[in-house]
C-alpha cells in the first residue's frame, strides 16, 4: 500500500525524499507527491504517474528545504489523480499531511467538517484529517494531531508538517506500519527500513497509539496522553545491495536467481544432523506446549495462503495433528471456535498484511497461541505473534512474491519437522530429511539452470489468452501459485486446479488453444498425474510437464517436458515452483508488461 518519507535535518529535503520514494515505490505507484518546509511556508507539489515524473517535474521546479514528506500511493479512496495525490492540506495552507491507510468514518467526517465551513478539493479519505487538525485545539502541532485523531476510526501511518511550526514532523501509527530512521542531526520517518537505508541503520519502529515528534536536534515518542514511550533502537542487518538490482532487469528476476542463497539463509543455524531436528529458537513454543497441541490454523493471503497449503500437506504428514488453511481475510470474520489446543500459525512476507494480522489477532482472542512465520524482521505481525520463524530471505522488492514463497516452505518443513520429532517421527527419518534439507540450496541452483528452457517455451506460449495449471497432493499448492504468478504480472487469465478435479468442469475448456501446466514430480501421485495427462491428450489440448529426474520419459504425451532435480516429494514445491515463477516472468517481460510494478497491485497490503 502507499509509501510516506519525511525528513528533517540540514541537508536539503527534496532529493533525500525522491530517493526514499523511489525505494518504497513498490508499495504503490498510481501518484506521488511531496511537501517541503522553506522559510515561506509548506511548498506542495503533487501529480498522478510515477515517482520519476515528480523527480522530471522537480527538476524544472526545484523546491528547497531541510525537512519535508512525501508519498507514493495505491488509490483506495479517490482516482488516481492528481488532485488526490498526497501530500494534503487544510483550507488555510497550514497543514501538510501524507497518510497510509484507511479513514472509514470519513464519509461522516467529511459530512460533519463541510457543514461547519470545510472545502474539500480531493475525493480522500485523508483530506478529512487535514482538516481535523486544522480545527484541533492546541498549542503544538503534536496536541492538535492527538486532539484530531480522537475522532477518527481507521488505520493510518501518518506524517504531519505545519507552515507555522517549521522543521518539525509529527507521526503517528495505528495499523499501517511506520518507523523513524535516527541519523547524526538528522531524522526520518518512512514506511520500510529500505528508504532510509542510505542514511542510517538506527530504526525505532512505531507501535499502533504511538505519536513521534521530529526535529533537527531530537526525537520522542508519546502516547495519546502525551506522556513519553521509551521504543528500542533497532539496526537494520540487511545493506543497500539487497535492494539494488545488481546488474538484473527487474527485481523479480533476481529474487528468483537468489533462490539458492534465501534458501540457504532460511536453513543456516537451524539443521540439527545428529539428532535429526530443526532447533527454531524463535518459536517459544516448549516441548511440553507442542504435546498439548491438538489441531494447527494456517491463516494468510495470496501465495503465502498457497505455501500454508504446502504446509498443510507437509505438518500432517510428518506430525499427524490436523491442519486447516484459511484465507485470513475470511477467518477473521468467521467465528472463532475456542478449541483447546489450537496453534495459529500466520504467515506473512511482508508481516503488515491487514488481513492476516487481524485474523492471528482474532485467533489470540479467541485463546489460540499464534506463530508468525514472516520475512520482514520487525513487522507488525513478527512483534505480536507470540513466537515464529523469520524467513532471513533479504527484502522482496518485486510485487510478485517469489523466494518468499520458496523459503516459507522450507520454515513449514522445518517446523514439520522440529514438531513431529517431538511427537514420534523417528529419529532415521528425522536425520534423512534434514539431510535432503540442507541439499536444497545446491538443487535450486541447478533448476535454475533450466531458464533457457523455461524462456524458449515462454516463447512459444506468450501469445496465448488463458493457461490451466494442475498439480496433485503436496504440488497441487504449486499449481495455484504458478497460475497466480501468471495472471498477477502477465495479465493473462490462469487457473490452478487439483488435477483430478479438471474432469469436473475444467476439462470443457480443453482445445488445441489451452496450454496446460502440469506440475508432476516424482511422488505416490505421479501415475495418477499421468493419467490426468492423457486425459488432456485426448481432447486436444497442449501439455507442459514439469516433471523430476528419474521419472520416466513423458513425450508421448507432454508437447514440452523440463525436469527438476529429484528430492522428497515433501521438499519438491521448492524445486517444481522456481520454473514456473521462471514461465510467468519471461511471459510478462515478452508481453511488454511491467514485471515488478504490475497494474493494480501493491506489495503490502495493508488495508483490509
Ligand atoms: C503474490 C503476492 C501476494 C502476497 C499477499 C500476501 O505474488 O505477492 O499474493 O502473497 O498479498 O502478502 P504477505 O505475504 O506479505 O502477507
């Protein structure tokens, strides 16, 4: 979701604020805007497109100052113009404000504020909070931003600036994530550690109530009572070439080519060879709270829902407790069934995503102890879950999650494994599959190494309007995932089925016009796959196999056939999902489609 920098200090504002926006532009990239602080007020300039059109604009127009904010956007409320650009103001020029989130009582705010004399210029829900500061009573900007904000319902990670109390930056959190980077002299708020970067490692992330107050000398943190929260510094361990594209096109296509390294970084520390476990410090979760657990909820969005189901398959098996997926936007509005026993397990790239948080939330309430399996190293969802896994996989840029998906597997698998040995998984198969664990990394490298393959059929298949994508048993998850990479950056209409239910409608779509994606590694299902194959065969319809070494030859059947290498059938998401991530990239890119900011999308998403 949208983007929000500010800056106050004594260099000049505008380029630190192009740059930190060009890093969150992931976030959102309909409109950008920015505000800044010279000796005669707040100078705004804002217009619908990307950041590089304010950064041209800007340069024919320069603006000059030591402290400002600025936004990139993802429209919710309002078109993609100009005019509802942020930053926002009052009616008497005073306030600048940039928001992410949501106002939803702003229809009736806004109802209110006009009856009393309010212009509003945009169709914003922000617009209304420009306004309420301006009516708030106080004697600091500080004061009138609380006094504001008690009328308000909604989320919001929000950077205020007023003309009359120049060089200071008020900012406030309630559900959309912020943190302040603390530089020598100089402060920043931004809505991801990758736009202050460049400046300084310090971070102070901001919990939901909490109010900060930048100037140039200093910084602090209130709650709504104005009394002061102390709030840890923390140092971000990650640096800028995680978030450069190093020599590649697009940060899709590296984050896919880091798939050797993001595994092996998920796994470091944590393979235990003699005793055939996983040691997952983080988790908190003592042998004596893994016996007492009698089901596990998976709750996320997207494809990190597609790795729970991964997950599903992979804990059952190796632990026999009963798993179920949820789509956290769905069970968050469910009733939540307090069933002794229960372990919410929310997983999430990002560790912002509304939906999942709210629905591990609603789990906690409802008595359940909740696991964050997460990415971002200090995201909202890491800080409240109760224990969890962090990915270590770096900083995904792409809108399109790739080695996200791939390291959250191997977490599954680990956490499968860390539990099951805890409730009679042998100690044999314990030691086999850490060993098949820790070869992963060397096996992703050499599925890699089929993308000139990948890219000649990509080729071939670009030009066509709807692709099926089948998979069974634990690669039916990666069947969805491969349709979705598909249709999030190429536009083209995909679908994910279980193999075997395409006889019950699917198959109607099948002429000599429908690629069909198999996803069919060596496992229990494989002839079972096959059959569905021969299934398409006969009705005309074009096989792509993904298959494994050691399966045997499909070209009596298959148009095209790749081979990964050969793993667990447990492990071989990691292995069959990487050429399918590879297919929907070379497809967009032939297409002409923007890879890493695809129309409509934003990386995190932050409203519900
Ligand atoms: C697809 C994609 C989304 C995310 C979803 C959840 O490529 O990136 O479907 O997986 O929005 O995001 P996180 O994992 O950050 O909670």
């Amino acid at each position: 979701m949208c983007g929000i920098i500010g800056y106050v200090g004594t260099r000049d504002a505008a380029p630190i604020l192009l740059e930190g926006l060009r890093r969150l532009e992931y976030r959102g990239y309909d409109s950008a805007g920015v505000a800044i602080q010279n000796g005669a007020g707040l100078q705004v300039l804002k217009l619908a497109g990307r950041v590089h059109v304010l950064k041209e604009r800007l340069g024919h127009q320069p603006l000059h100052g030591t402290s400002g904010i600025a936004h990139t956007r993802w429209a919710t409320h309002g078109a993609p113009t100009g005019r509802n650009a942020h930053p926002h103001r009052d009616c008497t020029g005073d306030i600048a404000l940039v928001h992410n989130g949501i106002i939803e009582n702003a229809d009736a705010l806004r109802a209110a504020l006009e009856r009393q004399g309010h212009r509003f210029t945009t169709e914003t829900d922000t617009e209304t909070l420009a306004h309420l500061i301006e009516d708030a009573a106080g004697a600091t900007l500080e004061d009138r931003v609380i006094a504001a904000l008690a009328h308000v319902e909604g989320t919001y990670g929000l950077a205020v600036m007023s003309a009359a109390q120049p060089g200071k930056i008020v900012v406030a959190r309630q559900g959309s994530p912020v943190l302040l980077g603390i530089g020598e002299n100089e402060f920043f708020v931004a809505s991801d550690a990758s736009a202050v970067l460049e400046y300084t490692r310090s971070v102070v992330y901001l919990d939901d109530g909490d109010i900060a107050v930048l100037t140039p000398t200093e910084y602090h943190v209130i709650d709504s009572d104005s009394h002061v929260q102390l709030r840890e510094v923390d140092d971000v361990t990650w640096d800028l070439a995680a978030i450069e594209l190093g020599g590649y096109p697009h940060f899709m296509l590296k984050e896919i080519m880091e798939q050797p390294d993001t595994v092996r970084a998920t796994l470091r520390g944590r393979l235990l060879f003699e005793h055939g476990t996983a040691r997952l410090n983080g988790l908190n979760l003592p042998p004596e709270a893994c016996a007492e657990i009698r089901r596990i909820v998976v709750v996320a969005c997207g494809t990190s829902w597609h790795s729970g189901l991964v997950g599903r398959h992979v804990i059952e098996d190796l632990t026999g407790i009963p798993v179920q997926v949820e789509y956290a936007s769905e069970y968050r509005y469910r009733r939540q069934l307090a069933l002794p026993g229960t372990l919410t397990i929310a997983i999430s790239q990002s560790g912002e995503t509304a939906d999942t948080l709210e629905a591990m939330r609603a789990a906690r309430a409802a008595g359940s102890r909740v696991l964050g399996i997460v990415n971002v190293v200090g995201s909202t969802i890491a800080r409240e879950a109760d224990g969890g896994i962090y990915l270590h996989a770096g900083p995904e840029i792409g809108v399109a999650s790739t080695k996200a998906f791939t390291s959250q597997i191997v977490a599954l698998v680990m956490l499968g494994l860390y539990l099951g040995r805890q409730r009679g998984l042998d100690e044999e198969q314990g030691r086999e599959i850490v060993c098949r664990l820790a070869q992963l990394p060397q096996l992703v490298s050499r599925t890699l190494a089929l993308e000139p393959q990948v890219k000649a059929l990509a080729e071939r298949y670009a030009d066509k309007p709807n692709f099926l994508y089948l998979g069974r048993g634990v690669n039916f998850p990666v069947a969805l995932e491969g349709a979705l990479k598909l249709k999030e950056i190429s536009y083209i209409h995909a679908e994910g089925y279980p193999a075997a239910e395409m006889k019950h409608g699917p198959i109607a779509l099948i002429d000599a016009n429908m690629p069909v994606v198999f996803v069919a590694p060596k496992d229990d299902v494989y002839q079972k796959v096959v059959s569905n194959m021969q299934e398409v065969k006969a009705r005309g319809g074009r096989i792509i196999a993904f298959t494994s070494e050691g399966n045997g030859d499909l070209s009596a059947l298959a148009d095209q056939q790749l081979r990964v290498p050969a793993t667990l059938p447990l492990l071989s998401p990691v292995l069959t999902s990487i050429p399918l991530q590879l297919l929907a990239y070379h497809i967009a890119v032939l297409r002409g489609c923007d890879v890493d900011r695809p129309r409509n999308l934003a990386k995190s998403v932050t409203v519900e």
